[in-house]
C-alpha cells in the first residue's frame, strides 16, 4: 500500500469520529487562542481551560494582556508550567501584534512566526482556526506518534514529519488531518497503553502487529 493510500483510509476511518469534535482548547477572542496554544506547550488542554477560566472574562486582546506585567501574568499562568518563558511569550506576542499589525492577527505563515513563542505547529492552528488557511500541517507529540506508528512517515524531526504529511494528503485535508490524529491519540492510541483491540485502525496499523506491541512493549 502507498503513503497516500495509506493516509486516505486513515482519513476516512477517523473523519467520521472526530472531524466534528471542538479543539481542545476553550477560546472567545483571537487573541485568546493565540494565547492558550502558547500555554498548551507541555500542557495539557484540560490544564489550559482550567487556568485561562479564571481571567479570560477579563483579558480578551492583545492590548488586554500588553498591559499586564511580566509578575503578574506569570502568577496567572503558573499552573501550565514554564510559566515565566510563556509569560514573556505572551507579552511579546501582544506587543508585536500591537505595533507592527496594529492590533490585528496576521495571516501568512512567514509573519507569524516571527511573533514571539510561535513556531509552525502554532502558526498552522492559528492559521486553520482562525482564517480557514490550510498552510501546513500541524504536528504535535500525539500526531508524531500517530504518524509514526501508522507508517506514515519514518521521520522523528517534526519538520521532515509535516513535510511527509503534506506530500501524501490533499491540501484541504492537512487540518483535519492533525486535528483527527490529535484526537485519536489522545482517546485511543495512547503513548504507553494504545488500546489497539478498540481501535478503527488496527488492521492497517504497522504499529498495531509489530512483535514488540503483541509483547506489550508500548513505550513508543
């Protein structure tokens, strides 16, 4: 089987289960997605939710938060860990948009990653999100793995990943396509338990009748 037939039969397994699931993340302003995927580094969503619930009533644009001192928005976010390295993300993402986009999100891959804490896996989401734009795919620790144990890519460098990604789904399919692995690693195949004998994939899954996973060792 091909990559990209492989990549369409994974697509057509997953789409119906999680296309239509929200993102992760809980949101009401632009603003306020580009900061909770900041926070979301080596943080759960849940965690995310749980910490922004307590101030984005409050905070809601990047004018909003460039008034907050560096003190005070880390003892906001401390709970999602880094909290000081995020905290000065945040304030500088704030202050770029502000004065260089004057106030406004901007829209290409090239400039939002120039904005401070971003790199591409935060640019695709923001992009996807919140201008339809499907510039790449974004690849985070659950679609490595995904990725990696379905055969789709040999890959360990996040970059080399999208770019496998990219090569075998049609362009239209590269959000979909993270958000549905995001999903089904985070319910289904799990880093150290996947729960293989439930999941849609099995038969297709490289993963899945390797000696090492009928043997138990899963750490993958």
């Amino acid at each position: 089987m091909n990559l990209k037939t492989q990549a369409n039969k994974v697509l057509k397994k997953l789409i119906p289960l999680y296309a239509d699931v929200p993102i992760g993340i809980t949101y009401d302003t632009p603003f306020q997605l580009v900061v909770g995927v900041i926070l979301s580094a080596q943080c759960t969503d849940e965690r995310v939710n749980q910490v922004t619930s307590e101030f984005f009533d409050r905070f809601q644009t990047a004018a909003d938060f460039a008034k907050l001192s560096q003190a005070k928005l880390e003892k906001m976010i401390k709970p999602t860990g880094f909290f000081r390295n995020k905290a000065k993300n945040i304030l500088g993402a704030a202050n770029m948009i502000l004065n260089d986009y004057h106030g406004v999100i901007p829209q290409s891959m090239k400039e939002l990653i120039k904005i401070p804490g971003f790199g591409r896996k935060t640019a695709n989401v923001i992009l996807a999100r919140l201008f339809e734009i499907n510039e790449g795919v974004c690849v985070d620790t659950h679609v490595m793995r995904l990725a990696q144990r379905l055969g789709l890519t040999r890959h360990k460098d996040p970059i080399r990943i999208e770019r496998d990604l990219m090569a075998i789904t049609p362009q239209k399919h590269w959000e979909t396509l993270s958000h549905c692995l995001i999903w089904h690693g985070r319910k289904t195949c799990k880093a150290r338990k996947p729960n293989c004998a439930d999941c849609g994939l099995v038969k297709m899954c490289p993963f899945a009748s390797s000696p090492s996973t009928s043997s138990g060792s899963n750490d993958v």
